[in-house]
C-alpha cells in the first residue's frame, strides 16, 4: 500500500522525468498531461497543486497541458476510519492533505468529470474543486454524468462500450485537443509559455 507523501511525491518525480528526458524522444513537454480516477485523480491534483512534491525534483507543474480527474476526492477532512488513517499519515497533516486546500492562480486547465450516482465520493468533490479554480480565475470545467457510479465511469473508457455508459472518451478527447492547439498554435509559440499558458500570478508587493 503507498502512503502520502510517496505517491504524490512519485507522481511529480514521474514528471519531471517526463518533461526532461523525453523531449530528445519526440516527446514535446509541452504537451503533458496528468490523468486519474479516484485516489488517483487525488494524487494528479496534490502533486500540481502543492508545490511542496514538485520542487525537489525541478518540476514547474503550473506548465502542464492539463490535468483529467475523474471522481476524484478533493476535499474529505476530518479523515475518519483507521484505513485511510493509515494512508494519510499523522493526524496533524490531514489538512494539507486535501487539494482543495491548495487552489491558487497559474493552475493548468483541468477537466473533472464524476458520475451522479457516485456514493464512493459524493459529486459536489469535483464541482467543488472546479468553482474554487474558478474563482481564482483558472480553467476548470467539471461534467456530471446520469446513471453513472463510482466504478462504471471507468467502463465509459473503452472504446468499444463506452458510449453506452457515457461520453467520457469523447469529452476528454475534446479536452485534449483543445490544449493540444492552443499550445501549438503560431500565436501561442510567439508569446512567453508561461503567459500564454496560464494567467499572471499576483505580485508579492
């Protein structure tokens, strides 16, 4: 069983790995993006949002092409049953624990996507999440889908069923593409990455 820090911290390492190695692959680093569901949509989100996993590793996750989450819990404090206890770690660091806590400018596009019969993590993590993004002026845009639990969103995931459960594929594909040509596009390779990618951050001042 992994435990906080680790995963979140080998997530970002995974990054880091990713965006600097791989470029002499054909891989652009520009064009990165994390993805999960359940605990890990909730490691995706903590190694971008708190920089505390990114740092040590060099990793800027602000440049991320974007994050897919899907029925991801963002913000379940106090943490109850010895379980999930034991995951998180010493009870004076469940708070920082929880994405939600870490919201700030210059966070990458996301698309949260959570089924309306999830009884495992309640729907309002996600739109939660996404309202809190968007009040700092982020990109966060959050799909709800009818019918659809916990589990069987992963269903909407295959290629040959999916669509009868729902248009997952197709909204992350979407998503995607959109990032994809945003960040090559003529404009957006003649500007700064780092403003053309995601909104000024506050100064110190």
């Amino acid at each position: 069983m992994r435990h906080l820090p680790d995963s979140a911290d080998s997530a970002d390492s995974a990054n880091g790995a990713e965006g600097g190695g791989h470029a002499g692959h054909g891989v652009d680093p520009r064009l990165i993006f994390l993805m999960g569901h359940s605990a890990g949509a909730h490691i995706a989100a903590l190694a971008t949002m708190d920089r505390r996993y990114s740092a040590p590793h060099g990793f800027e996750p602000d440049d991320l092409a974007g994050l897919v989450l899907m029925s991801g819990p963002f913000d379940f404090f106090p943490i109850k049953g010895d379980e999930l206890r034991d995951i998180f770690g010493p009870v004076e660091n469940h708070a920082e624990t929880q994405p939600l806590r870490f919201v700030r400018r210059g966070l990458p596009p996301m698309l949260l996507l959570h089924g309306r019969r999830d009884r495992t993590v309640r729907p309002r993590s996600s739109a939660m999440l996404a309202s809190a993004i968007r009040e700092t002026g982020g990109d966060a845009r959050v799909i709800f889908y009818d019918f659809v639990t916990h589990t069987n969103i992963l269903a909407a995931l295959s290629d040959r069923i999916g669509f009868l459960v729902a248009p997952a594929l197709e909204d992350i594909g979407a998503f995607l593409q959109r990032r994809i040509a945003e960040i090559t596009s003529p404009a957006s390779a003649s500007s700064s990455p780092a403003k053309a990618l995601r909104p000024a951050r506050p100064s110190s001042g």
